[in-house]
C-alpha cells in the first residue's frame, strides 16, 4: 500500500508515499530486481484506484490475502449492524466487508462508493444477489464529493481508504452530516508501506480522532487489532 502517517508539530498529518510494499523487488538483483521493483510500484500505485490488467490483480490479492479479510471482517464487527440498517461503504474494493455486512442487514440496505470502476465490478460480481434484490446501489464516485441525495445512514464506515481522501477533514465532515441520529462512523486504517510500524498506527488514530471530533461525532472509541503491523479503527456517533 502507498500511505504513509507524518507525524509534526501538534496535530498528524497524512500524507501519501509511493513504495513498494513487498520484500520481491528487494530481494531479487541486477535486471531482475529493477523490473520486480518496477512491476511493484506499479502494482503498489493500483490500491489508491485500482484499473485495467494490473488493478484486476490489486483487487484479487486485496480479496484473497487473509490479513486482508480479517481486517475487512474485524470492522464489520464494530459495526453492531442491525438487520435493518441503512449503510454506507466508501472504497469497498473487491467487497468483501459489504458482503459481510449483507448477511447481518437482511431487510436494510447497502449503499457503495467507490472511484474505481474495475473495484465496483469486482464487488458487484461478489454480491451479485443484493444487486438483483434491489438491495445494493454500487455508485462510481468520489468520496470528496458524494452525491446530494443519499439520505441518511445508520452505519458508515471505510478500511484503508481515508489515507487517499485530498481534504480528510472535510470528507469526515460530509459523512457525519450523513447519519442519522445515533448512527455510527468507523474508519480503520493498517499502514502497509515497507517497514510501516504501530507507531504509524497510533498516528493515523490521533489524526482520525481529530477529525472525528471536530466534525461533532461522540463516545469516541479506539481499536487496535494485533495484525502485523496492527489494525487501527477510530469509532464515533452522531448525538
Ligand atoms: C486500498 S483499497 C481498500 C479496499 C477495501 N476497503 C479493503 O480494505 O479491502 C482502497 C479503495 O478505495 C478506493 N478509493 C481510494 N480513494 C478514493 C476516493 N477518493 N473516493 C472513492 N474511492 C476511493 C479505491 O478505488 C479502492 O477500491
């Protein structure tokens, strides 16, 4: 993944890195290794919006890899949906947590964003039956500027995804001003750039509880699942 927390003077502040998040190019040598470091930095660059042959293999590997989903599935925890929930994904990728979250919300329904038009094929194909029962709006967009009518959610939520937002603050904003009364915003976030560490975690946790709190969100709790590096997630309600 190609994020990075900076941590300066008061407040954290994101900013985005490019590297390659995998020991292949370091390890090889020679031509070899120039070509495997390129092909990862390419590859590294597909999980902020993920396109044509080599963004199918983002969203594959972002599927399948098990750190992956069981971040996906530990958020979908904290969640506490109830069946008829309305929710909001922003970047679902593959749609793994969406698929998860659709067998708790069995009479509510799901509401996806993402920029990526090869990750909303992705996650259609893999909840294929929500779409066909109507329960499922898939939405190719930005989440810095959501469309006005999506009414309001009892569950928002979005795993890696707020690292890549250009105004993290204002996005925060807008998706509070989405919820309902009582309802609940979660963000997770695991560091994924080489020799990313916890402290980059606890970072990004200052940063999102900020954030959390200047948009008027209450009982703020933080989560920290012992991945390597660990799992971060930043819980808030709307009074
Ligand atoms: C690293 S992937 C994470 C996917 C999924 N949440 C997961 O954890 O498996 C980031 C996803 O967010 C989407 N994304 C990134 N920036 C976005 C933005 N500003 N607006 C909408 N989607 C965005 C990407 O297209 C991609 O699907």
């Amino acid at each position: 993944m190609s994020d990075h927390i900076d941590v300066t003077a008061g407040r954290a502040h994101p900013v985005r890195q490019n590297h390659a998040p995998s020991t292949l190019g370091a390890r090889a040598t020679g031509a070899t290794g120039a070509l495997n470091r390129r092909l990862l930095r390419r590859l590294a660059s597909q999980f902020h919006r993920p396109r044509g042959p080599l963004g199918v293999v983002a969203g594959r590997i972002m599927a399948r890899r098990g750190s992956n989903v069981e971040r996906n599935l530990w958020l979908v925890d904290l969640l506490e949906l109830e069946p008829d929930h309305r929710v909001l994904e922003l970047g679902p990728g593959p749609g793994v947590a969406l698929a998860a979250t659709a067998e708790r919300v069995t009479t509510g329904g799901l509401v996806a964003v993402d920029h990526s038009a090869t990750m909303l094929r992705q996650t259609a194909s893999r909840n294929r039956g929500l779409l066909r029962d109507g329960r499922l709006t898939l939405i190719e967009g930005r989440a810095e500027s959501l469309p006005d009518d999506l009414g309001r959610f009892d569950r928002i939520y979005a795993m890696n995804v707020w690292q890549f937002w250009s105004d993290q603050e204002a996005v925060i904003a807008s998706l509070a001003g989405l919820l309902a009364p009582g309802g609940r915003l979660v963000i997770g976030y695991q560091p994924r750039h080489r020799a990313a560490t916890a402290a980059d975690g606890d970072a990004a946790r200052r940063c999102l509880r900020d954030h959390f709190t200047d948009a008027g969100l209450v009982d703020l709790v933080d989560r920290v699942f012992e991945l390597a590096p660990p799992v971060n997630y930043v819980i808030g309600s709307r009074p």
